[in-house]
C-alpha cells in the first residue's frame, strides 16, 4: 500500500511511504476502519504518520523514500 506523507514546516519533506498491504489492512481492522479503499482515497499526513507509528509498533517493516522536488 502507498500513502505520502509531507512534513507541513519550513524546507518541508515528501516521503512516499510503502506498506505491506495485509499488515495495513490488519492495522485498520484493529482501529475499526473496514474499507481501505476509502481510507487511501481520503487519508491525510496525520493518518501516513498514524500507518507509520503503528508499524514501528509492532517491529513490522516498511519503506519510507525522500522525495526531492
């Protein structure tokens, strides 16, 4: 699964986060949200973040390239 995230502060960062999808999905579940799809189309930077935390929670891997602009 693919969210971005960008750093809303002076010199501002994107990242392109990269999720393993059954692991996104099980997250989700555990917040109650059932419909992935609608949470992809209408996820904010709070929520990449919320992906982020939850991931390095549990020791579960994912990938987190810098984007240049």
């Amino acid at each position: 699964m693919f969210m971005e995230l960008v750093t809303w502060v002076e010199g501002s960062d994107v990242y392109q986060c990269w999720f393993n999808k059954k692991k996104f999905i099980k997250i989700l579940n555990s917040l109650g949200i059932s419909d992935w799809k609608f949470f992809l189309y209408n996820y904010t930077a709070d929520d990449t973040q919320l992906m982020i935390d939850e991931f390095e929670k549990r020791g579960w891997q994912y990938k987190k390239i810098t984007i240049l602009f």
